[in-house]
C-alpha cells in the first residue's frame, strides 16, 4: 500500500449505445425542439440531459454516443432515459439499447511530487517531452489505459472501459513511483 492514499475523481464516461434500427432525427426534432440538429454540419442530433448532466448524439442509424456521464451507471441511466424520452415524444422503439462502455476519463492527486525525468527512463512505455508537453505519458498494459502523469503527483488515466480499471491502475502506478523511488512526499 502506497503512503499516502490518492484521490480519485471519474470525469467523464463515454458510452456508445445501438437501437438496433433506424431513428428519424427530423420527427424528434419535432418532438423536442430543444435538441441540436444541423445535419449540414454534423450528422448527429444532440440530446442534452440536465440530470444525469450528458449529452447524447443520436445517429439515424440508431447508433448513440452518451457523454458527460461520471459514472458507467448514470451513463446507463442517461442512455434509458433519452430512449424513454424518445419513446414519450413518439419514436417507437422496438428494443432495449445495447450499450457498451468506451472510454473512461479520471483524475487523481497522489499527494506527493514527482521526478518525471527519473521516471522518464525509469519505466517502460513513456513518452516524455517537457518542451512539448508537461507530462509524462505512461502506457499501462494490465489494465490497458494512459496515465498521464505531472510533476506535481497530478495525473489523468484514460481508456479504461470499467471504473475499477481506474482504481487498478492509479494504485499500480502509485506503488511503483514508490518502489523505484519516483515519488516524494513533503
């Protein structure tokens, strides 16, 4: 067990749902003027949510996109909610989405600073450029994610498909910064 205990936060889960039909963007606009659709620019209609806060592209393939979420169960829920949404506007809709969770974005504060130049060739898989960028970028293979990692023991881990991915991967990393003697605490 690392130290010191990281701080986590979930920021966004993206989720991609199918309908398994099509879906006429134009009669949900009718149904709900609020949405966004201009299909000269972009080919997707845009439903926002107040509560979960998402907002979810639908495609006339059936296809959607649900982001915003902070959590894989309010990206489900936000995902039910605009099809019983849609469905309440007049859109029939034969089945029960198939949804499949993305991408998961977090942030996380490891509470102490960094040596990045050390731990630039210290692990395997890293990508370190300061002139460029001001982090370090770590590839993990198990669980399969980026970390991108900050001087200041700040970092962002994306790619993950399940929150305990996230959770796997940060405590993995942060008792390996302390193993090799990466990480310093005040």
């Amino acid at each position: 067990m690392p130290k010191v205990k990281a701080t986590i936060s979930i920021e966004n889960v993206v989720a991609s749902a199918t309908l398994n039909q099509k879906v006429d963007l134009n009669a949900v606009v009718k149904g709900y003027p609020g949405v966004e659709y201009r299909p000269e620019q972009f080919p997707g209609l845009v439903f926002r949510l107040k509560r979960p806060k998402t907002a979810t592209l639908i495609f006339n393939s059936g296809k959607m996109v649900c982001t915003g979420a902070k959590s894989e169960k309010e990206a489900r829920r936000a995902v039910m909610k605009v099809v019983k949404e849609l469905k309440k506007g007049g859109i029939i809709i034969i089945s029960k989405p198939e949804m499949k969770i993305q991408n998961i974005v977090a942030s996380a504060s490891l509470g102490g600073m960094i040596d990045l130049e050390k731990a630039a060739y210290t692990l395997s898989k890293t990508m370190y450029e300061p002139e460029q960028f001001p982090g370090l970028i770590y590839r993990m293979d198990e669980p399969k994610v980026v970390i991108l990692l900050f001087a200041s023991g700040k970092l962002v881990c994306t790619g993950a498909k399940k929150e305990e991915n996230v959770y796997d991967a940060v405590g993995k990393l942060h008792l390996l910064l302390e193993e090799k003697s990466l990480i310093f605490y005040d």
